[in-house]
C-alpha cells in the first residue's frame, strides 16, 4: 500500500480592488476584482512554509471572474 502525502494547507491575504455602490445611505453591491496579482500575502493559517508555493497556485495567471455580492 502506498502512502498519501500529508496534506498541506494555508491560508493568507492580500489586498484588492473593491467597487462598492451605495444607495439610499446603504450597501446595495460589492464587486470584487478577482484577477488582481497576488501581492505581499499575509499568513492568516496554516503552514506558513507553504505560502510560496499557494501563492504561485493561486495567482497562475488564469483569468477570474470578479465576485458580486448584492442585490
């Protein structure tokens, strides 16, 4: 039997555009533009030694929709 690698996860963050519209004084819609490099990740969890290589996983250069929230 062979034996699976541990599993390695990470989390982290960065900044990106946010477009936020207001109506009427509130929050009607956030978009997120989603195909922002990912620049200076900051570690939120997991195994920080792997943030290099999630960081090169997550931003492939593959184009990505950006994200609605809203009505």
């Amino acid at each position: 039997m062979t034996e699976q690698p541990a599993s390695r996860r990470v989390v982290f963050q960065y900044l990106v555009p946010v477009h936020v519209e207001v109506e009427d004084g509130q929050v009607c819609r956030v978009t997120v533009i989603d195909e922002t490099p990912v620049a200076d990740p900051t570690i939120v969890e997991g195994d920080a030694s792997y943030l290099a290589e999630a960081v090169a996983a997550a931003d492939d250069g593959q184009a990505w929709p950006s994200w609605q929230f809203g009505y």
